[in-house]
C-alpha cells in the first residue's frame, strides 16, 4: 500500500514529467576578477509542453543569462534546472553539449549562417554531430526548409536572400535534429517590422503543430504572438501573464504593406 508521501512524490514525478523546463530557485553568479555579478537572483519557473512563452525586461535584467542556461550552453551556480525531467544543473560540459544536441533548438539575433553554404547545407549541420545518416540528414534538412517556407530556396547562399529569409534558414537548421523545445534570443532584433510578423507566423505555426517555444523580445509587439510573457526585472521574474486576445500573425500580416505596394 502507498502511504501519502509516496502518493505525493509520485504525483510531483508525473509533474515533472509533463513539464518540457522545470527551474528550481536558480542564482547565477559571474565572477569577474574582483567583483562578482548576480545575474539570476532566486528564478523559479515551469514550462508545459506546447507553450509558446515571451520573455521580456530591461536590457541586463537576465534575459540572456536565463536562456543561455535553458539552452544548456551555461550551468546555474545554484538551484536546479530539469529538462524533460533530467537534472542537468550538475552535468559537465560534455554531457550538456550533448543533451543540447539532442534537444534544443537555438536562434539567434545575428543569424550566423555559413557564408558559402547554401539553405540546405547550413540547415544539416547539425545533424553531422547527431550520428544521423546522409540520406536521413537530407531528408531532415529539406522538411525543415520546407517548414519555414523556403521549399524555393534551397540553393540559395546567405547572401542571395533576404534578413527574413535566413533567419528562417537559421530556425530551420535550429529545427533539423527535432528538438523538444525552440529558444530564440532577440530573434527579430535585426529585422524590420513586417519581416518580424512573418517570423512570428513561422513560429505560431510551429507552435500550433506542438513545439515549444520560449522567446527573448524587447518588443512588446513580438511577445504579444506568444501564449505567455514573462517579465525579468534584477535577475527576478517579476510578472508571468497569459496573452489575453493573442493576434494571428498570418492576419495582421495581411494587414500590412509588402514591398511591392
Ligand atoms: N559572461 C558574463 N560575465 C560577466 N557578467 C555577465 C556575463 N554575461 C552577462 N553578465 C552580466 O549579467 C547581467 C545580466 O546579463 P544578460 O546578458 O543576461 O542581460 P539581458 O537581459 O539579456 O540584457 P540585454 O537585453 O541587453 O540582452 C548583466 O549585468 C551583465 O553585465
Ligand atoms: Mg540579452
């Protein structure tokens, strides 16, 4: 028979189990010769699969510092962060290279594309360090194009396309070794308005077929296309609101000029 504790356990088992991030009071220390940076001060969080989350707050505020921690590019100094369940806070570098291999997607602002590579080959670099087979990184590369609408564009290089069209290349690669979530740092920090909603559309659309997304944006625009916003302010989350009346990218873009008006 199961006593109440073990009942309670097991029920924080299935918790975590449903949670894609668990963060658990997590402090972020840079030592920097003498003076010592508190970056993450106490931050505590879950995210469920399927969530589409924003996060917001003053530049220094931890933004970065909390996505480079998600991503597994960087460890908590203390607290405890769980990605699908494992704790990775106390993994070395090695064995967090590899879990970021196997399960993050990451965008950034710059879109950091190989130069004379074309869509396809930069789209299935990722694969060449996750054991996948030619024929199956292939195949994975022109999915992952397609997804983000550059079916057209395949052979393209990074200079024969437009802001908006790499940083798709850059989410497509990010998506090629099917990771459980999608972390994107500013990722329309370096495009005009309209190419940022098109941005928004890809990910919406990823989100509607179960990704989960967590965002960086200083634009309240952009947050306001995911479900959630989180609000750093000091290394702290100061605010965690759903979107209430979210807008459809796909429909506002409609309702902006393209180029060509
Ligand atoms: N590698 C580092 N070494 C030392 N201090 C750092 C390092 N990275 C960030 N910091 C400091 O930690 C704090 C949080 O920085 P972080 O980059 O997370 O902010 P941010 O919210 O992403 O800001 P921004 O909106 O400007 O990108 C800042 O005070 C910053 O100076
Ligand atoms: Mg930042």
């Amino acid at each position: 028979m199961q006593t109440a504790n073990q009942t309670e356990l097991k029920k924080t088992d299935d918790l975590a189990g449903n949670a894609v991030i668990r963060v658990e009071d997590v402090h972020k220390y840079y030592e920097l010769g003498e003076t010592r940076v508190h970056a993450l001060r106490g931050v505590s969080l879950e995210i469920q699969r399927g969530e589409f989350v924003a996060i917001m707050g003053a530049s220094g505020s931890g933004k970065s510092t909390f996505m480079n921690m998600l991503g597994c590019l960087d460890r908590p100094s203390s607290g405890r962060y769980l990605l699908e369940g494992i704790d990775v806070s106390k993994h070395d570098k090695r064995a967090l290279a590899q879990i970021r291999n196997q399960k993050i997607g990451f965008v950034f602002q710059g879109f950091n594309l190989l130069a004379r590579t074309t869509a396809l080959e930069n789209t299935e670099l990722p694969t060449l360090y996750a054991k996948i087979d030619k024929a199956e990184s292939r195949k994975r590369a022109v999915e992952a194009l397609a997804l983000v609408g550059l079916a057209d564009r395949m052979e393209h290089f990074p200079s024969q396309m437009s802001g908006g069209q790499q940083q798709r290349v850059a989410v497509a690669r990010a998506l090629v070794n099917r990771p459980a979530i999608l972390l994107a740092d500013e990722p329309t920090g370096n495009l005009d308005s309209r190419t940022s909603v098109e941005i928004m559309e890809v990910f919406q659309d990823l989100n509607d077929k179960g990704l989960t997304i967590v965002l960086v944006t200083h634009e309240h625009d952009v947050a306001q296309f995911a479900k959630r916003v989180l609000v750093f302010r000091d290394g702290k989350i100061r605010k965690d609101d759903p979107v209430l009346h979210r807008p459809k990218a796909a429909e506002v873009l409609k309702t902006l000029p393209t180029l060509e008006d």
